[in-house]
C-alpha cells in the first residue's frame, strides 16, 4: 500500500530525476581552445544611410576568404559594421563559417588594422562557444589578416 507520504516522494524525485534541457544552463560543447587562421578582403561594400560621406548609420559589408596554417582556403567570413559617428566608430557583427561550425562575433571597433570582438555563440562544433577573436592586419594589397579565436570552456 502506496501513503501520501510515498507519491509526494515518488513525485519529487521523478522531479529531480528528469530536467529538461531547456531548463538548465546547457555548457559550451567547445572547450578552452585556439584557433589561428587568416583570411583575405574579398569584397567590401559600402552604404550610405545618413548625409552624403561617413556618418551615423552608413554600413560597411565585409566578404573574405579563410585560409588554414597551410594556406589551403577552409571558408568564408560575412561581417556588417553600423557607423555610429562620422569618422571610424563602428559596431560590428559577423559570421565565420569553418569546416566543422560556425562562429559568431560582435563588437566595437575603430580601426579594421587591429581589433577584438566577442565570440557570441556558435554551431556545430562550435555550439554555444564563448571567448574573443583577434584581427591584426597583415597586408594591405590585397587586404590579409591574422585571425585569432580564443575560445574558453
């Protein structure tokens, strides 16, 4: 003979017992990791929103290429800046599609020859990644960068 006391502990522990997966803070599938590339300017675009010239709200779209260790091309890299003043300040967002995931980042910046960004996420083997990225350019003709993820667990 099953008491009250019983289905109230049967009921908690089927409780405790199963949590969905939308309930908990699911963690990064990637863990503490590096990943160095480069990639070159494919195309840039620029779109004048505001006032004839750089200001509040033009876009700037950024097309390159990714390159592995060994210079074999491994993807693609979509990135959309939003000026927010009439000189060099801009908030970015972007998209590094790799051979196993992608990566998301985003950010401000002021000067395209050396900047940081937040890793905001990710897909595939990249699922939920958190760290920063590290652009430093390495040429002008075309435009080539170092590309540093530093990705935490």
């Amino acid at each position: 003979m099953i008491t009250k006391v019983g289905f109230l502990l049967a009921g908690v522990l089927a409780g405790v017992l199963f949590v969905s997966p939308w309930e908990t803070g699911a963690a990064a599938s990637t863990g503490p990791a590096t990943i160095r590339i480069t990639n070159k300017e494919i195309s840039v675009a620029r779109v004048d929103i505001g006032r004839r010239g750089k200001s509040p709200g033009d876009l700037e779209i950024i097309r390159q290429q990714t390159f592995d260790r060994q210079k074999h091309r491994i993807g693609r890299a979509e990135l959309v800046c939003t000026f927010v003043d009439s000189r060099r300040a801009r908030v970015c967002r972007g998209t590094y599609f790799l051979p196993r995931g992608k990566l998301v980042v985003g950010g401000s910046l002021t000067y395209r020859q050396y900047y940081d960004l937040a890793v905001v996420g990710g897909t595939g083997l990249y699922d939920n990644a958190r760290g920063s990225v590290t652009i430093t350019r390495m040429g002008r003709r075309p435009v080539r960068d170092l590309v540093v993820f530093k990705l935490v667990g």
